[in-house]
C-alpha cells in the first residue's frame, strides 16, 4: 500500500511539475535576428518552445497570425520529459529523507 501510494506521488508530481516549470520557463526569451527586416523571438528553456516573428520593416498587408506564432511541439514535450524528471528526482529524494527520518524517530 505504502509503496502504490508513494508512485502515485511520484508520478502526479512529474506531470504536474513538468507541466508548471515548462509554462515557467517560457519567461525566458531569446531575440534572434538573423534576417533583415524580420526579429525572430524564441520562448523556452533549455528548448525554444513558442516562437514570435516580429517585422521590423514596413508590410503592405497585415500578417496572418499563422506566419506570427508558432508553437512548437517538439521542443515543449522535450522541456516537459527534462522537467518532469527533474521533478520527479526532487521529490523522490524528499520522500526517501522523510521514510527514513520516520524510522529514525521511532
């Protein structure tokens, strides 16, 4: 019983963890600005995970959001799989200090 409950812990800590320090690392941006006239912003740690195309000229017609965002799919799943196990690693470690501070104090 002990040892179902502590996998469920483990396994809701690494997608909910995964999922909130993913969406967090998208605070981090990177301004590329390879070509001329185009500013390319990407959001996303360690992985680029959303990305923005901003003009920096003058356009005769106004963009369609399509060539604006783009969500990158890769990257999400890749920053999610690193930060679910970090988190799941963090909490595994924590839960083995609580087992054995219990069995010490008995």
């Amino acid at each position: 019983m002990q040892n179902s409950r502590r996998k469920v812990v483990l396994i809701v800590a690494s997608i909910a963890g995964g999922l909130f320090f993913t969406f967090l690392s998208g605070v981090y941006w990177v301004r590329d600005s390879q070509f001329v006239g185009v500013e390319i912003i990407n959001y996303g740690y360690p992985f680029a995970w959303f990305r923005y195309l901003r003009n920096t000229l003058w356009m005769p017609r106004p963009p369609s959001p399509r060539e604006w965002y783009s969500f990158i799919v890769l990257g999400f799943v890749a920053d999610f799989i690193i930060y679910g196990l970090l988190t799941c690693a963090a909490v595994y470690i924590l839960l083995a200090a609580v087992a054995s501070h219990k069995r010490l104090s008995l």
